[in-house]
DNA sequence: GTCTATAGGCAGATAGAC
DNA sequence: GTCTATCTGCCTATAGAC
C-alpha cells in the first residue's frame, strides 16, 4: 500500500495538476479550460505546468487513462462486494448520483461530445470507457438474470447499452440545473423497471 | 407560405450565417469553432459575421432560439398527423436517429455538457429546450396511456424523464463512432420496453 | 453589406536563468 | 522544479473606407 502510494503519488505536484485538471474537464470540457486556470489555482506557473505535462492533449489523456482505470477498480470493488447483480446494478448507477452530487459531470460524457474537437490521443480512451462499462453492465445483466432478479427483454449487451444511455443522458440533462431530485427520480424509475 | 419565407429569410446572409452556425455548434460545441470558421465556409470576412450577428454569444443565442421554435414545430407537426400517441413516441424517437445521420449530435445536449462556459444569454434557451421536450412527452405518454397502447410505471412526467434521458444519452454515446446501428438498436429497445 | 486593417487579449508552448 | 520573459498564433471585436 505504502509502494503503490509511493509509486502513485511519485511526483506530487503532477497528481495535484492532474486532480485540478480532471475537475476543469468535468465541469468546462476540454476546450473551455487553460493552463492558466490550473497554474492561478495551483499557485503555479504555464511554464512549469508544462514541465510536467508538455502539451494540453498528454495532460488530457493522463487524465482520462487514471479515470478510466479508476473506473475499472470501482467496478472490480463492486464485483469482490458480493451483492446480488441488481444491487451490483444499484450500486452502479449511485455512482452517477454520486458524480452529480460532487458538482460534475461525467468527464467521458463530457468528452463524448467534444469528441470531433478533441486530440486524438485522447479520443481512443474515451471510446474505450464506454465500452469497458457497457461490457461490465451486459456481465452483470447476464448474472442477474441467471439469478433471477433482473429482467428486460434485449440481449445483455442490448439491455446494458440502454441501462448505459440512460444514466449519462440522465445525468447530462441534469447538469445544467444540478438536478439531483431529477436524476435521482429517473435512476429510481430505470432500477424499478430491471427488477425481476 | 411565400410571406413566411420571405420573412423567415428576410436576410439570406444572415440565415446562412445561421445554417452554418448550427452545424458547428452540434459538430464542435460553443467553445469548437469560430467566426474564422463560418467566414471561411461562406467567403465572407470576420469582419461581416459582426455586421450580421454583434458578438457570438448573439449568434449562438439565435441558433438556439430558432431550433427551439424549430422543435415546437415539429412535435406540434407530429401531433397534427393523428397518430396513436406510440406511434407518435416512435416519430419522436425517429428524430434522433435522423440527427445522426445527418452526421450531428443534439444541439442542446452538447451545449448542455458545456453549459458552464456558456453565455448566460444562451442557457435559458436550453434549459426551456428540454423542458418543452418532456413537457410534449409527457402529455403524449398519458395520452398513450389512456388510449391504452402505452405501459411503463412512474408518473406521466417521470416517464417522460426517462425516455428523453435514454435517448439523449443513446445518442451522446454513439456520437464518438456515428453508430448508427447501435443508436438503432437501443431506441427500439427503449420503444418496445413502452409499449402496452 | 462587405471589405482591409488592426486592436487587445489569451491560448499553447519554449528558452534559459536559478 | 520553478521561475521570468517571450514567441507565435488565434480569438473576439472594432474602425473606417468603399
């Protein structure tokens, strides 16, 4: 635990940069934010932004890599939980909530829509956040069903891409007027309508 | 129709200014293009754009207000033709589909990712965008639900919620891949989990 | 209504001192 | 690793001729 923190953190100005910068992408998109707000709140220079990151679109794409395997270790922690696949499910879509309720917006929805605009660095990891969530949703849709306490007509991997939809249009409409109620209501609707 | 046109296109330049605009905006986002990029398209000058439309967060605001009224248009069209209140969600649905093919992603859903860095001129416009949308869902959906031939749970308004979120985010996700097929897929889902 | 020219600012990025 | 200073380029916007 020790080493991996050690190894982590092993610069610790370049994760505080990248902390700051991933807030930016979730709440501006990456064409609405600057090196400059990063260096102003970090107390910082642009030059020495760029010692650590020497363009805009590796900083990006150092973001959205930690996120995407952020993500997978969330799923993989919600898998180790045990729970029945519906409260896996449940728990899935919380996450949602949960980035709503910290002020932002889903940094590869976000993304998604800036995607002609976006470095094509970048543009490949963002594709590849979704799919690793629609496979994980159609697994754990599978495993529900197999249990009995998840239905919905579709294959898995049908079932997981509207689950999936459904929860970034959710939170993406709801995001301009930070609409937990709202989001809230539609996940409870969306939860009631898989349940076995 | 003659007077409408002529009133609608009083200007030619400045619809055109209007066209081009809107095609940006749905393809690269508010902060994604700019007045180089329409002046380029229609061989006019910066300098012209300014002549027609005094800052960009007056054009923009006149691409949102004109695809809103748009918008009403075309639901008030779909209640005019008498369908049963499925087949007219079915229409609706059909929109988004049509929106990607036309290589575009929703106008207000980019802008909604966005909204933060958006003028304030421009927000109201999307927030009122997607209120008229569940607003005519919701009335479309109790109409269905009285006629019989539209089933889910939740109320008329929570329902709406979903089905504009599922689609809103059915299409931000195949946006990056212009996936048409997989837009296709998860709208005839969504259709078949509403219909009685 | 359209142009040339330009202002004034901020963007991403670099050089080189410390 | 951080700084000062600067470069180049694009941005929005304006002035004023035609």
């Amino acid at each position: 635990m020790l080493a991996l923190d050690a190894k982590t953190h092993s610069g610790g100005t370049a994760d505080r940069i990248v902390e700051v910068a991933q807030r930016l992408l979730q709440t501006r998109g990456y064409n609405g934010f600057s090196y400059a707000d990063i260096a102003l709140e970090l107390g910082l220079t642009k030059a020495s932004l760029h010692h650590h990151f020497c363009t805009k679109a590796h900083l990006g794409d150092s973001v959205v890599r930690r996120h995407l395997e952020y993500a997978q270790t969330v799923l993989r922690g919600i898998d180790a939980e045990g729970l029945d696949a519906f409260e896996s499910l449940r728990r899935y879509a919380q996450v949602y909530e949960d980035v709503l309720l910290g002020d932002r917006m889903c940094l590869c929805g976000i993304l998604a829509a800036e995607f002609d605009t976006v470095p094509a660095l970048i543009q490949e990891s963002i594709s590849e956040f979704f799919r690793f969530n629609a496979q994980w949703l159609a697994q754990t849709i599978a495993r529900g069903r197999a249990a009995g306490s998840v239905r919905g007509s579709g294959s898995d991997e049908e079932l997981a891409q509207l689950l999936l939809s459904t929860l970034e249009g959710a939170l993406l409409i709801c995001w301009p007027g930070r609409d937990r109620a709202r989001l809230s209501g539609t996940v409870r609707l969306l939860l009631e309508s898989l349940r076995a």
